[in-house]
C-alpha cells in the first residue's frame, strides 16, 4: 500500500478493502493500520458519499488513487481525519 510520510503526519490513500472498513467498520479500519479510532462517527451523507467513492475505486482499481479518499493522520495524537481528493 502507498503511503507518504512527513515528520508529523501520514497520508494513506484508501484502497477499496479499507474504504469499505472507513464506511462499514471504522474501528476494525483504525485497528489495521495501527490508528486511533477519531472522535464521532460517520453521518449518514459523508457514508453515502464514500459508498459514491468506493464505486469509483472498485471501477477502477489499478487507479484507485486518483478515485478514493486519503487519511490524514497526525503523528503527535495519532487520530485519523478523511480528507478527499
């Protein structure tokens, strides 16, 4: 999986697989890529658009990059955000 890194933060592009556990399952997500789950859920029409996402990915999967959402984690709190594209 790709990831870009700096000395405070992470940025990890969300592949289909972890998209799919953002919407359905976050903290199982969090747990994978060794994250703290963030404060709050998900509301019902940030899931619909990242359903809206996960189509994109899973129609094109060899350019997921340029279809999904990115995690932004800050190192210092290790909490996880969803920034789009």
């Amino acid at each position: 999986m790709v990831e870009l890194q700096t000395e405070r933060i992470r940025l990890i592009p969300l592949n289909a697989k972890y998209l799919k556990l953002l919407i359905e399952h976050e903290e199982q997500m969090a747990a994978e890529l060794s994250l703290s789950k963030g404060v709050g859920g998900l509301d019902c029409e940030l899931k619909q658009a990242l359903y809206f996402r996960l189509f994109k990915v899973l129609e094109d999967e060899q350019n997921y990059l340029w279809h999904t959402n990115w995690l932004l984690v800050l190192k210092e709190k290790i909490v996880l955000l969803v920034a789009s594209c």
